[in-house]
C-alpha cells in the first residue's frame, strides 16, 4: 500500500496525542507531567529565563514543603551540594531541546493574564508536546532510516506503529513525557539515519550534522555517547567503516569543524557548572555511580523487577531479524551483538540498575531504532512466506497489547514501579483489579 509507513506514523501521532491530553491536559492532571528525575531536567529553564537563579533556591517557593506546588507523595529535590552550592543533579540537555515550547508556553500565559511562575499548566502542558514533537521526529528518520535498508511500506508502517505501542517507549512520550528517554529517542534516530547516509556518500555536511546531533545526544544522557559504538554496524560493512573513517581523517579542516561544534554543545553543561559553583567539572550525582566490577546484566534483561524482556518482549522478537542479517552480513551481526552486550554492561553497572521507579528497563529506550531496524528485516525477510508472515505479525500485535495492558497496571501500581517480585507478577499478571 502507497504511504502506509507515513499513515502508520499519522494514525500513532494522533492516539499518542489522544493518550497525552487525556491522561495529562485537563482539569489538575498537568500537575503529575513534570515529576522526580523530570522536575530536575525541566527546571534549568525557569531558572534561565524567570529566576536568573542557577543555584534552584526557588525551589522552596515553588516545591518545597511550603512551596506553591508541594505534593507529598511527589515531593523530590533534584539538588545536590557542592562546594557549598546547590546544583541541579540532571544534566541540562533535555532542557535544551524542549526550550522552543517553553517560550511558547510563557509567551501564551503572558498574553492570557496567568502565572508565569514557569511551573503553572502551559508551562507543563509544552513538557508533553514537547515529546510529542521528539516522538515524530524519531518516526520520521526512523522510517528514512529504515527505507534505507530496502524494507518495503507495508512492514516499516507495522514496524513504526510496533516500536510505540509494543514498548515501553509509550509510556515515555505518553504517561511520563517530562523523563529525558522521548528526546534522546527522537535525536538518536536522526543520528542513525545521518550516520548511514554518510557512510553511503561520503558527504562532508553529514559530518557537520553528526557533530551537532552527538553534542545533544550526550548533553541529555553521558551515557548516550556509547552511541558512536554502532557505527560499525551502521555502516553496513567493514570496507565501509574503514572508507568512512578514511574520508573523516582525509578532511581534516570539516573534522575540526565538526569537533569545535561537539565540544561548543556539551560544554554548556560546564559553563553552567562554572556559573553555578565557580568550577568546571562537576559530578552532580555525589555518590551515585558505577560499579563496573559487579554488573547486573541477567536481571536488567529478564529479572521481575525490572526485566527488559519480560515487560516488553518486543525487544526480545526483534532479536529474531538477527537470522536473515547474518545470511547477508556476519559483519553487521556481530557488530550489533557486541553493541548490545556493551550498553548492557555499562547500564547495568550503576549503582540502581533498576533505574527507580520506571516500567521495564527504561534506559533502552533510546536505542529503539536498532531494535526496529532488526524487527523489520525480518518482517521483509518473511515476503512471500504468507502464513509465517501472518504468525509473525499475529505475535507482534500480540505482544503490542501485552505492553499495552502491563503499562496499563504500571498505572495503576499493579505493577509497582521500584519493587516487583516473581510473586507480584504472576499474581496480577493479565489481571485487572483486586
């Protein structure tokens, strides 16, 4: 069917934007979109561009126990101390990247008379748009993306709608859009599809976009700099990884510029440490860190607590594209595999390898698009088989409305958000109410 991928990404933005203003838009309900990690992510920009404040201390007016906004059961303090200053603990990027709807927000409140405390629900309200706006963005290079690998309109449409609706990326644009995972999403996908152009064409502006992109990608999430690992594989092979690296270090005047941009993105989280405390280098998480010697990798997969693969299986399906890639390229396949095995690794090496409150392992959200790369290449190795097509596509739309109902219970604390156990989760499995 003609434009079925762009329909699918139409028809998931519209239940997407149906699911975001009914669950966060009216009546009080925009009082729960900016909580705990998201408090901290959005705060930078009251700060900037209401408090000229960059040591938070408006925190006790508006969110403190006396504040304008204290809720008990949402009361956090995203600040930390250092060198006898207050600094927010989350890192500035997230905050970036929703500024547009920010000042969207504070511009409409100003015309229509209403509290520009930068905490109020406009101010809220863009915090869902804004990953909205990041949700879209990572379709539509998700799509490019996967048009690139030749997978034909019927299974990218499948795919896209899947990569929402089957994991745990919906409650992350959807219910708790204020979290930095919908941005880094949407940034990472434009990095991938950038990436595999540059890598078939060799084009100088590829590296400038590259360059700037990666600035984002890590100055929302440090970690996400492990991006630049599956390079290789985006490439395709390792003639075109080693011609891709050739041409970078060939135009050494574009690597330089490309290099200036990076380090003019993420060094504004240092300048805003500079500001703030009166030292560049910061580390805002005090005693939370890694832990490399004692790694989590079997419960971050598949543990009740928090297990990718046991709350959102879709991940795990897409493993199954691993079979027809490896008939075409062994290289790609190892290559994807020992990216997989790396995040792995380091994700599960923080101290909270649970990551809080969260529905499944919330720190893959962001590397998405590789999953659906490998999920549609087997969709589009199965044309022409039609009954194991239609099985495959049956188990998608299956698992779709098992993420769909199990978020549904993370909702409703059926599924609790820190401390699921084996017991918990086949008491209430498939299972609504008391």
């Amino acid at each position: 069917m003609k434009h079925f991928a762009t329909i699918s990404i139409a028809v998931t933005m519209l239940l997407m934007t149906f699911t975001a203003s009914n669950l966060h838009w009216g009546g009080d309900n925009w009082l729960n979109i900016a909580e705990v990690d998201a408090q901290g992510y959005y705060s930078y920009l009251p700060a900037i561009f209401i408090y000229q404040d960059l040591n938070f201390d408006f925190f006790e007016e508006i969110e403190g126990e006396k504040g304008k906004y204290y809720e008990p059961h949402n009361f956090y303090d995203y600040r930390n101390d250092f060198a006898g200053k207050k600094v927010n603990k989350y890192f500035v990027g997230t905050a970036i990247v929703q500024t547009p709807f920010f000042l969207i927000a504070h511009f409409s409140t100003s015309l229509t008379g209403g509290d520009t405390d930068g905490f109020s629900a406009l101010y809220m309200i863009s915090i869902s748009v804004a990953a909205l706006f990041y949700l879209w963005l990572g379709l539509y290079f998700l799509n490019r993306l996967l048009k690139s690998y030749n997978i034909n309109e019927i299974n990218r449409g499948i795919t896209l709608f899947a990569c929402v609706f089957g994991t745990n990326l919906f409650c992350y644009a959807g219910a708790e859009p204020g979290m930095s995972h919908v941005f880094s999403f949407g940034l990472i996908s434009a990095f991938l599809f950038h990436a595999k152009c540059y890598f078939q064409q060799q084009d100088k502006m590829y590296l400038i976009r590259l360059s700037a992109l990666l600035g984002l990608i890590v100055l929302i999430r440090p970690t996400n700099a492990l991006v630049v690992l599956v390079l290789p594989f985006i490439a395709g092979n390792f003639s075109s990884f080693k011609n891709g690296l050739s041409f970078l270090f060939k135009n050494y005047k574009t690597l330089i510029i490309s290099t200036l941009i990076f380090i003019g993105i993420t060094s504004t989280q240092l300048i805003y440490y500079k500001l703030a405390t009166g030292n560049f280098f910061v580390y805002s998480y005090n005693k939370e860190g890694f832990d490399f010697s004692n790694p989590h990798f079997f419960n971050i997969l598949f543990s009740y607590r928090k297990g990718l693969f046991l709350y959102t299986p879709l991940y795990l399906l897409s493993f199954s594209g691993l079979y027809f890639l490896w008939k075409k390229s062994a290289w790609q396949v190892m290559t994807f595999l020992s990216f997989f095995v790396v995040i792995t690794y380091v994700f599960s090496s923080w101290w909270m390898w649970f990551y809080g409150g969260s529905f499944s392992s919330r720190v893959y959200v962001e590397y998405l698009p590789l999953f659906m790369i490998l999920l549609a290449i087997f969709l589009e190795g199965l044309n022409g088989k039609i009954w194991q097509k239609r099985a495959f596509v049956g188990l998608i739309f299956g698992l779709i409305l098992l993420c769909q109902f199990q978020t549904y219970q993370y909702r409703l604390y059926q599924i609790h958000w820190s401390d699921m156990t084996e017991e918990m989760y086949w008491d209430v499995f498939l299972r609504l109410g008391s």
